[in-house]
C-alpha cells in the first residue's frame, strides 16, 4: 500500500525527498519542483529497476495526480515506497524551478 500527501505539503521537505517527476519532458521544462528529477511516465513503467531501489522513498509527481496514483499503485504492488502527491503540480502553490 502507498501512502498520499498533498503536494503543497511538500514545501518544507523538497532538500529532503527523492521527488520523482512523471510528466512529459517539455512540461517538466516548464516548471517542476525543486530537485525533482523527471523520468516520464512510460520510461518509469518500463524499467523501474534501472531508476529505483526498494529501501528508498520516492514521491512521485504528475500533473493532476491521478496517474502518479496509478503508478503508486502498481509501483506498491512490486515492493517499492512510494508517496503520491495529491493534486499533482496544477495545484502546487510554491515556487518552481525552470
């Protein structure tokens, strides 16, 4: 099972997480969280041996947070920790690194 956060409740803990950025590449250019890292989507689905190891915590980030939801549930389902931020980045309210 994974867990869920709000994602404006990340504000205090961005220089502390892993933050795992699923959008495509040219909106994760437009603004994304500050150390987050992007693997998109299908890159994450494919492969996640290559990004991931199962004794760290990732949150993972879209842009409404419904398919980090998904993906949470599948990566959960394989072992991994992961968080979903609720309300993906259409509701973060913090600043953004371009």
């Amino acid at each position: 099972m994974y867990r869920e956060l709000d994602i404006n409740d990340l504000k205090d803990k961005l220089n502390f997480i892993k933050i795992i950025d699923i959008r495509n590449r040219s909106d994760y250019k437009k603004g994304h969280l500050l150390g987050a890292i992007n693997i998109p989507l299908d890159k994450l689905i494919m492969d996640e041996q290559k990004y991931l190891t199962k004794d760290e915590v990732y949150y993972i980030v879209c842009k409404y947070g419904r398919q980090s939801a998904l993906l949470c549930e599948y990566l959960s389902s394989l072992g991994y920790l992961v968080v979903n931020c609720l309300g993906g980045m259409e509701n973060w309210k913090g600043e953004l690194v371009k």
